[in-house]
C-alpha cells in the first residue's frame, strides 16, 4: 500500500480549508492550494481563529497550535502537487470546471498518485475520464464542517479500484473519521439520496401551508431527533448548493421526486435582487423582502 504522509488539498473555501485543517491536526503534512491569494489569507485565518478558540478553552496548547499550522504549505502555484502522495479536490461543484482541474492534476502528480473529489453531487466515472488513471479516482466526500462531521463516503467510479477504495479508506481512518463505501457511482450517494427529498418535502409542506418552518423545524429535530432542522440545515450548508443539487439529480435520473419547489427558485431570486450576500429561508417572507 502507498505511504501517504503528505496530502495536496485544492480550494481553500469552507471544505477545503476544513479538511487541510482536519489533515494537519492529524499528523499529515498538507499543501494548500487555491488560484486566489484571498482564499488563502482566509483559510489560514479561519484555521487559527478556530485553534485559538480551542486554546482559550484549554482543549489544546498554543504549541500544539504552532505545529498544526507548521504542517500546512499555502500556494497558489498547483504544480506544488508534484511531490504529494495524495490529493483531495475541494473546488466549485462544477463538472466542467472539476474535470478541467483534473486534467491538470493528472500531468502534474505522481502516477501512483490518488486523486479524490470531495463533490457532493456529480459523476466519479465522468471526473475519471479527464485522467488517464481513472482507477486511482475516487469520491471523497466529507461533509460540512470536516473537522467536527465524522462521517467520509468513498464512492467508486466505474473504475476505481479495490486498493484506491482502501487507500482512501485508510487516509481517512486517519483523520478520524468513519468511511461508508458507496459502491455504485449514483447522483447524491447516500446521505444526499435520502436529504434531498426530505428538504423538498419539508417546502412542499409549507407551501401546502401544512405547517410553518418553524414548527416543521420543531418537528424534527423532536420527532427525529436529528439536531437540525431541514430547513435551519439547508440555511446553514446554502440553499443555492441545495438547488443545484436538486437539479443534478433530476437531470440525471428523471424522477420526480427530484423536482425542487417552486418556492426554492423564488427564495433564490428574491436573495440576490441587489445584495451580495443570499439569504435563507428564516429571512424569506414568501415574495417581497422588507428592511
């Protein structure tokens, strides 16, 4: 099995930052890709915002701090890649911009080099067939935020093989995390195949005037006991993402069960009418917005 102790991460956003932190806390050294300089000064702000957090609660010491940090190389040159043992993908849920990427990643690392894609929604097989090792590309989808979720699917493209499926299994045992394989390459995987039409069940019922947001909220987190309501969840992972992830897999699959609410679009074009920064259902009044 290849010794992975260096990892590349690519995009510095929420995801990837997150998991170049997860990485570094546990003992991996991490290059930190990101083509914008910005993103950069951002991640590593969050990242030791956070550690400072935990410092002033005397979860870890500042030493501990120093050497976390001391693991993570930021750069935005991607050709940094070539001496990682393995990659992680954290960019914009994008296939043509993913597979462009991939392309790239494939000429500039190592051929016994692993290339995973923490995608939520699109194709393994069709990020795979951008390389010319589609055996050793696999999903790696972490969810939101890695260092506290523990859970990582690997899914398999049509040709990812046993041992890249155990590699990564393995890297992310170390971070870890619990691994569930996801053994066919379907839009949304597991968590997302069964989410998706809970979120469009919980507008449907709002729009039915079933019940209000928040005692739908109430509801849930009660009855179910999950810790968040759909609504206070699809706030907080972005209810554009949500969309666009209802839109793949009614692309790909044709199912009804699929189709996002009207209300969904509306919300999304009633956020961005002059603003720069979306808003979420607890801000939606149905239409018209009023400051």
């Amino acid at each position: 099995m290849i010794d992975i102790e260096l990892l590349g991460v690519v995009g510095a956003g929420s995801m990837g930052a997150g998991i170049a932190h997860l990485a570094a806390q546990n003992g991996f050294h991490v290059v930190l890709v990101d083509t914008v300089p910005q993103a950069l000064e951002s991640a590593s702000t969050r990242i030791r915002s956070l550690m400072e957090k935990s410092i002033a609660k005397g979860k870890i010491t500042a030493q501990d701090m120093d050497e976390v940090l001391s693991r993570i190389k930021l750069t935005s040159d991607l050709r940094q890649l070539s001496e990682v043992d393995f990659v992680v993908e954290a960019i914009i849920e994008d296939s043509e911009t993913k597979q462009a990427l991939f392309r790239q990643l494939d000429t500039i690392c190592r051929a016994d080099v692993i290339l995973t894609t923490n995608t939520s929604s699109i194709s393994i097989t069709s990020i795979a067939s951008a390389t010319s090792r589609a055996g050793r590309v696999v999903g790696m989808h972490f969810f939101n935020p890695p260092q506290v979720m523990r859970l990582v699917e690997v899914v398999r493209g049509y040709e990812t093989s046993d041992e890249t499926v155990l590699v990564t299994k393995t890297v992310a045992e170390r971070m870890r995390k619990t691994t569930v394989e996801v053994k066919r390459d379907t839009p949304g995987f597991i968590v997302n195949r069964i989410m998706i039409p809970q979120f469009i069940e919980a507008i449907r019922l709002v729009e039915e005037g079933v019940a209000s947001k928040e005692d739908i909220d109430t509801a849930v987190k009660l009855g179910l006991n999950y810790p968040m309501g759909p609504f206070e969840l699809q706030d907080f992972a972005g209810v554009e993402i949500g969309l666009h992830v209802m839109d793949v897999f009614y692309n790909e699959l044709k199912d009804s069960r699929f189709a996002a609410p009207q209300s969904l679009r509306t919300l999304i074009r009633a956020g961005r009418v002059g603003r720069k920064v979306k808003k979420g259902w607890y801000d939606y009044d149905g239409g018209e917005r009023h400051e």
